[in-house]
RNA sequence: GGGAGGUUAGCUCAGCGGUAGAGCGCCUGCUUUACACGCAGGUGGUCGCAGGUUCGAUCCCUGCACCUCCCACCA
C-alpha cells in the first residue's frame, strides 16, 4: 500500500485554533472557573423563578459507571439548559451511606488483615468504616465533576451526616408514635452470607432447577402413611403439623390424626386449613414448618402450632436439627436425603423447577427465617401516594410508569426496617430491664414508667432506603425550618432509572407526604437501563464501557452527548463505543467550524447581531432555519426527549451551517461586495453563538472553550441566555428557494456521477424560468454566483432548456443539464429506473385521485398536496421521457 | 399466574394515520481557501406474521409468534 505523502503543516501562527483539539487541556480548568464563580449555586432572590433537583445519592463506595454517567447527564443536561433560562438551579450533590455494601467492604480488608468485625467490637468497627470512607469514599463525587456535573457542592450531603441523621431519628419516633411502626416475630428473609434481615425487594428471585421430594410420613391407623412434597427436605425437622384441605375427599381420613415426622420421630398433628392447601396440587398434604416459611408461620397462627428453627442465622443447622446441627443447610439437605432414601421413605424425586431467593446484594439463597424484627405499616402511608399521583401533583415521565406505580402501591406489603448490621442509623428504641420499651428523638436516661435507668438500645440499625426516602427534604435541613427548606422544597424533577421506582422513588413519595404534607417532586422521569449494543453489560461479555475510561479517550463532552443520543424513552438505553468516536467528531466538527469562522471575524467589523443589516437568501435561510432549530430543541427538552434534542442540534449545526451555510459564505466572504461580507460574519457569527449555547447543556466543555475564543468572556456561557425561538427570524420563502438550490446542486453533482464524469468537470445548467415556483426561480437568479460556484458550472442559463440536453425536474424547477462531450449517456440506465419509479408513482397517484372516496373523505390539503405531487411527476416524466 | 415493553436498513436505534429516517458500517470518487475525527456521491427496508378499522396503516384494533423486563407465599 503506497503510503500517503507526509505534508509538512506549516508552523502555526500565534493566533488561531490548533487544527484538532485536547479535550484535557480545559475542561478541568472550566470546572474549576464555574465553581469558584459560584455557577452552580442558585442565584437571586428567594420566591424568583427557580428549579430543584436533588441527585439520587450513589453510595460511598461507589465508582461512577455508565449508569450513572447517563443519568447525572440529563440532569445536567436539564440544569444547564434551565440556568440558561434564567431560572435559579438548585442541584443537591451527596453520598448514601449504604449499609450492606459499604459494612462488606471494610469487612472484607479486615478479613485480609485476618481479623473481622466481631473481634473489633461495634465501636472501633464503626470508626474503622467512618476511616475507610475519609480515606478512600467519596471518589465517585470527583468522578462527577470530571462528567461536568454542575451540582452545587456547598449543599454537599451524605445520609449519615449529623444532620440527616437527626431527620432519620425524627421520622422514626413520628412514626412509631402514630402507630406506623411496630415490632414483631415474623418470618423475614434472612441472608445467611450478609447475617441480615432484608426487605421482599431486596430478594431477587432465580428460576432454577431443582427437585421435588416426595416423603412418606407415617401415620398410626393408616396403612399408607401420608405422602408429603416439598423442595427443602431439610427443614422437615422443623415442621410441627401436617396439613390437608377440609374438604378434601382423598384426605378424609388423615382427620385427627398425628402423623410421626421421620428421623426425628416426633407427632405432628394433622391440621386442616383451606387457605394454605391446594386441593388440586400433589398429595394435598402439605407439611408445616413455621420456622421457615410465612405462609406456615400463618398457619401456625391459626392453630396455635409451635415453630422450631432448624436453620440459623448462619446459614447452619442448630441444636433442634439434632444429628444434624452445625452443617451447612445444603450439606444437611443431601444427608437427609441420604438417610430418607436408606430407611425407604423416598417415595419419589422429581425434577423441578424453583423460584429460589437470593439476596440482591451477596447472590447467596434468601432463607425465610423466623426472628424478631421492626416494620413499617406501609398501607396508610401508600393510599395518599396513589392519590397524589392519580391527582396529577406527581407525573411519571414516560407515563406508563404510573400504571407499575399504582399496582405495587394498591399490594403493598409491610416493610421490614431493620437490619442486623452495624453501619447505619441505629434504631432509636431502648428497652429498660422490665421490658419497657422507648423511642424518643433524644437518648433517654431513664424509663418513663418505672424509672429504671439500666436500658439497652436495639442493636439493628436501619435499612438504607429509610434514610433514602427522606432525602429530598432531609438535604434541606428538614426536621428544622430552614431556608433551604422554605425555598428549594419541593423539588421540581426527579431523574432515575426505573429498577429503583420501588425501592426509592415511591418511598420517597410516602414519605414527602407523610412528613411534609407535600409530593417530594412534581416529576419523576423514569429513564432505562443502559445496555451495550443490545446486550447487558457484563465483565464476562467483556463489554463494559467505564465512563471514565471513555472521558479519557474522547473527553466528557463526547461522553455526554453519546449519552443524551442514546436516551429513548424506553427501557433500555443502548450504547456503543462508536457512537463516542462519532460524539468526539462532532465536537471535532464544532472547533472545525469555529476555526474557520473566527478566522473570517478577526480584525473585520462585525455586528454582533445581524438585525438590520441587508441579508441575502442564505443568511436569512440559516437564520430561519436556526430559529426552528432552537423551537425544537426547546420542545424536546421539555419532553425529556434529550435524543431527539441532541440529533436536532447536530443536524443543524453539522448539516445546515457547516454542509450548507459555511460553503455559501465562502465566496460572498472573499467576494466583492463588502457589505454582503460584512452581513456574511454577522450571521455567521450569530450561528455559531447561538449554536454554541444551544449545544452547551450537552458539551459544556468544548463550548465554553470556544465561547472564549469567540466573545473574549471567559466562563460565561454557563450563564448566557438560552436561545428561544422568537419567530423573528423565521423566513420560509427564503427556505423553500435555498433548499432548491441546495437540491440542485446535488443533482448536477449525481449528473456527473452518472455519467462518469470527474468531479470537477464543468456541467452547463439551464433553468427552466416557466417552472412553477416561479418565486423560486427568480430568487435562484439572484443565488445565481452561489449557484455556479457549489455546482462547478461552466454555464447557467435561465431559459428553456434546448433538446439536445438531458432534462430532469427537481423541487419543480425544470432542469437542464449538459457535459462538456465525449461523457458517456448513462451507463447504468439510471435514467430508465427513474423513469419506471416515476411512472409506478404516477399510476398510484392516478388511481388515488380517480378514487370518489378519497376525494371526498381526504382532507383538502392532503387531495391538494397529491394533485401538485403528480403534476410535479409527470413533469418530471416529460423531462426524462425526453432523452 | 398477572402486568409492562419490544420486534423498522448489515449493526445500534428514532419515527408512529397521508410517498420510510439517523448514526455507525459498506461501495465510488476527492489534499475542493475550517475540518480525513473530513468532503462529495451512492448502496441498503414486502417497518415480525395473519386478520380488521379507514379514502389511506409501519403507525389504530384483534389474534399469533418470538424476545426483554417487572410483580406474585403455590408445597
């Protein structure tokens, strides 16, 4: 492959744009002047216009993924675009304390330092994590400000602060107060590898393979014994009764009975309850272990059955297992199997298919397990929640998230609070030593009944998201009445993924109600998932795209705008490694154009705004068309739709100013007439100004740099006014004539392309003046040197095209068009594939307007529009028909 | 068992009642007075399948197929 000729670039003046930019080289140094120019802090007076958001806090642990990235983008894709507006922004930034994960991450350095949180002891663990963090949490906040994320950190949070934990304590006590939080013996799902209680939503459940066995029970006066299923044989030296359906007439006659429990060979009563069995499911026997099961535990409640915890905290068998204590419950399972087999009391094991829990968190199998626990009474909190949203005070962005919203609320179950960890808001209850028990905002010193002063604080502490449901008004300083509170609250839009309209959004819902008398936020926008190309990222696919990763190789801007591309309104966001380099380009494109148009502006006057200066076609076509650009980027964002936003300003910039505008203003640039050069810079400045500011929200970076280089204000585009659509610039007779101009220019272009004809060569063009648009035409006079300069003609000619040319039709102008000589006709017989393209069309428009229907059912514009389409057609036949 | 969403160009996705779009890829030309991270031209789609509504359907309705994802205590 012969290598391309290495041109030497000549040595770049003093001033001037390097030919590409380093990404690295500023957006460091703009964060650092947006934030010392206090940017990103709400400015002006209380009561003014203003916006709120608060971030959905990562955890302190975390590291910023694409997840993440993709979120923080629109938001501030939303806060820089409405701090353009004039609006104050507010933009709360902070951390989540969060429990488990964080507690497993200390817990696993001890563990290399072979010692572990027991040996510690509670305190020292505590501060040994409060270390961890100090030295080494937090890391995600810089990663967002490398992202651009214009959060106002002098409102910095973190749900453990003294602050929020003081709102945590004051929402517990409320609402323990109002009976809306209890206490009780439950069967909770117990994770044996994190040693915790965890809520329903904590459990994610995993089809898998497994057996059903099925076990003989022995029962004196029954021959036959009974014959009980179950997928955990394990826990059968838990059960405590047999059941069957009272109306179940297989079953008749195991009433009354007791049945003896293998292995163990203890009697088990023989209960009937039509709520837990299944008349029509196996045997319609089913044993009974309340330990280990809810719905056994509420069977035992029923007929007063005791329960018996074989499986502890550990994941381990306990003394009641008897030979079996101290094995793992898996390795128990098989021996009891083992031995069921050996004594011939397997009856039967089939392959089944299981929904086993796992935790969320550590992936190990969720064990139901009984075990005194706090809860959250969650119906009275939820039925002002559902009204709130169906009253329209919240809306889900898209909508259809309300429909999942309404049908977990109206099922809404208990919540279970508690959490037998160490790290966390420890559960304001003591309980003194006559059983009483407290729970006040501040720590008592004495019980209030008996005086008794020897009291003993609950060791749980809470789950994370009791912290987290508070956070939209505990970051404003709530339970006190602060400013913050008085000013920013309630927040305007909440931006999230879906996976957490459960876990969070809705609590933070109940809760804004609940303890502010108001929705936490007028709008949710619930965005998707980010997938790669498709396909979940996974460290195994090898296909993770690392945010940080990414901003190095093609800087934030990139990132960002690939980000806000790829935000469907969909579920799954997909995003692709070549969309980044295709980002990178445009900012590539942007710098290009700039370069260029800051080379035309230097030393020559130029009006800042082109407002009554005499312009030609062009400049009112780019300006037109720039006044509809910013009309729809203004109606994609306040739909959320930031792809749709992103491609409009791409479009634009790109293919109208760049493709179209730019190679106009060229020769009008260097031209003869200075005030048609003077009008050139002023629009093309206006251009790329506004461009600038329309594209900042997403590439703030890039534009402010270049906002510099264009105004001399270093630092302001952040807070220039957002460009809006005025009406005043809109101009469609000049669209409709330039955009025919463009059209035509690609056809002489094509024209040599059919006929093998080199690039440059010159083609002579003849403009039919009797062609309809007739103001097109004469407007086409006047863009005449434009004309012949982006089509290279050698010729143009505003008269009927003579015989011998080829002729086409294109937006209705009649064309014709001519070679030099020697070209070939048409060597791939396009002409003909047109023709039969154009005739196809033509008979399908025939036949629609000879339809009665259609001319009396098809609203006039529509007939209209058809009737100049065929006319146009069989120009276009005519012409082409011709050759 | 309920519920939601998807199926459009080779890939990733927009569009959603009036003649099919983008980015990337692919093909052909190009050092054309910013940009090869570029310019110009082009290739490429019975819009999952079958019915229905309509003057007209990729778009609305019904059914089917396949794919995601949520929720649910069936041993």
């Amino acid at each position: 492959m012969p290598e391309k000729p290495v041109i030497a670039e000549p040595a770049e003046a003093s001033e001037g744009l390097p030919k590409t930019f380093d990404p690295a080289l500023f957006e460091a140094r703009w964060y650092e002047t947006w934030e010392r120019d206090g940017r990103f802090q709400p400015v002006g007076p209380p009561g003014s216009p203003r916006f709120v958001m608060v971030i959905p806090p990562p955890n302190v642990t975390g590291r910023l993924h694409i997840g993440h990235a993709y979120g923080r983008t629109i938001e501030d894709i939303l806060a820089r675009w409405m701090r353009m507006r004039g609006y104050r922004v507010l933009w709360v930034p902070g951390t989540d304390h969060a429990g488990i994960a964080t507690q497993m991450v200390v817990e696993r350095e001890l563990q290399k330092e072979g010692t572990d949180r027991r040996a510690l002891g509670r305190e020292r663990f505590i501060e040994r994590v409060w270390e961890w963090r100090r030295a080494s949490g937090d890391t995600i906040l810089g990663q967002l400000r490398k992202l651009g994320c214009s959060l106002d950190w002098s409102r910095l949070r973190f749900t453990l602060d003294p602050a929020l934990s003081r709102a945590v304590r004051h929402a517990f006590v409320q609402l323990y107060r109002d009976g809306l939080i209890y206490r009780g013996r439950y069967v909770v799902n117990w994770c044996p590898g994190c040693g915790t209680a965890v809520s329903d939503l904590e459990v994610i459940e995993k089809t898998t393979a497994g057996s059903l066995y099925k076990i003989l029970y022995d029962v004196p006066g029954v021959p036959e014994g009974a014959v009980v299923a179950t997928t955990r044989p394990e826990t059968m030296l838990g059960d405590t009764a047999l059941a069957i359906h009272p109306e179940d007439p297989r079953n008749a006659h195991l009433r009354g009975k007791r049945a003896i429990l293998p292995i163990a060979g203890r009697e088990l009563p023989v209960v009937e309850d039509a709520i837990l069995v299944d008349r029509d499911f196996g045997t319609g026997i089913v044993k009974v272990t309340p330990a280990h099961d809810a719905n056994d535990y509420a069977v035992a409640q029923r007929h007063d059955l005791p329960a018996v915890v074989v499986i502890g905290p550990d994941g381990k068998m306990t003394a009641a297992a008897g030979e079996y204590a101290g094995l793992d419950r898996f390795e128990a399972r098989k021996r009891i199997v083992e031995r069921l087999e050996k004594e011939d009391r397997l009856v039967a094991v089939e392959p089944h298919e299981i929904a086993l829990g796992t935790c969320q968190r550590s992936d190990d199998v969720i064990e139901p397990y009984l075990s005194e626990q706090w809860f959250v009474k969650v119906k009275p909190l939820a039925e002002p929640a559902i009204a709130a949203v169906r009253a329209g005070a919240v809306r889900f962005v898209p909508e259809s998230w309300a429909k999942t919203y309404f049908s977990w609320m109206e099922n809404i179950r208990d919540w279970c609070i508690s959490r037998q960890l160490w790290w966390g808001h420890r559960i304001p209850a003591f309980t003194c030593e006559n059983g009483h028990v407290l729970v006040e905002e501040e720590d008592p010193v004495a019980c209030g009944q008996c005086g008794s002063a020897r009291l003993v604080q609950d060791p749980d502490v809470l789950d994370t998201w009791f912290s987290s449901q508070l956070w939209p008004f505990s970051v404003m300083g709530w339970p006190e009445r602060t400013a913050d509170l008085a000013d920013f609250y309630p927040t305007d839009v909440l931006v999230t993924g879906y996976d957490i309209l459960f876990f969070w959004v809705a609590r933070m819902i109940m809760a804004g109600l609940r303890f502010t008398g108001e929705p936490p936020f007028s709008t949710v926008h619930l965005h998707g998932l980010v997938r790669v190309g498709g396909e979940k990222m996974s460290k195994t696919r090898g296909n993770v795209i690392d945010p940080l990763e990414a901003i190095e190789e093609f800087g934030a801007d990139a990132v960002r705008f690939t980000l806000a591309s790829a935000a469907s309104s969909g579920p799954t966001v997909s995003v692709e490694r070549g969309r980044m380099a295709g980002s990178r380009n445009f900012a590539t494109k942007i710098w290009s154009a700039a370069r260029f148009t800051l080379a035309q502006l230097e030393g020559k006057d130029t009006p800042p705004s082109p407002r009554g200066l005499s312009l030609r076609l062009p400049d009112r076509w780019i300006l037109s068309r720039l006044d509809a650009a910013s009309a729809e980027i203004q109606r994609h964002l306040e739909g959320f739709r930031f792809d749709e936003a992103a491609a409009e300003i791409y479009g634009f910039l790109w293919h109208e100013l760049c493709d179209g505008y730019l190679e106009m203003a060229k020769p009008v640039l260097s031209g003869p007439d200075p005030d048609a050069a003077r009008a050139t810079r002023s629009v093309l400045r206006k251009c790329l100004a506004d461009s600038l500011a329309l594209l900042h929200p997403f590439m703030p970076f890039v534009t402010e740099e270049l906002w510099e280089k264009l105004t001399g204000k270093p630092g302001t585009l952040v807070a220039t006014p957002y460009p809006e659509s005025s009406g005043e610039w809109r101009d469609l007779p000049a669209e409709a004539s330039v955009e025919a101009l463009r059209a035509i220019v690609t056809r002489v272009r094509t024209f040599r392309t059919e006929r093998g004809a080199p690039p440059t060569s010159p083609v002579a063009l003849a403009i039919d003046p009797r062609s309809p648009p007739r103001a097109v035409v004469g407007d086409l006079e006047i863009l005449s040197p434009i004309l012949r300069h982006l089509g290279r003609l050698s010729s143009l000619a505003f008269e009927t095209p003579s015989s011998g040319v080829f002729r086409d039709v294109v937006a209705g102008i009649q064309l014709g068009l001519a070679l030099p000589e020697g070209s070939v006709p048409d060597p791939e017989g396009r002409t003909a594939k047109a023709l039969a393209e154009v005739d196809a069309e033509i008979a399908q428009l025939s036949a629609k307007l000879q339809n009665p229907d259609y001319l009396s059912k098809a609203p006039a514009p529509v007939v209209e529009k058809t009737r100049m389409r065929l006319r146009e057609l069989e120009t276009k036949r005519a012409a082409l028909g011709s050759q």
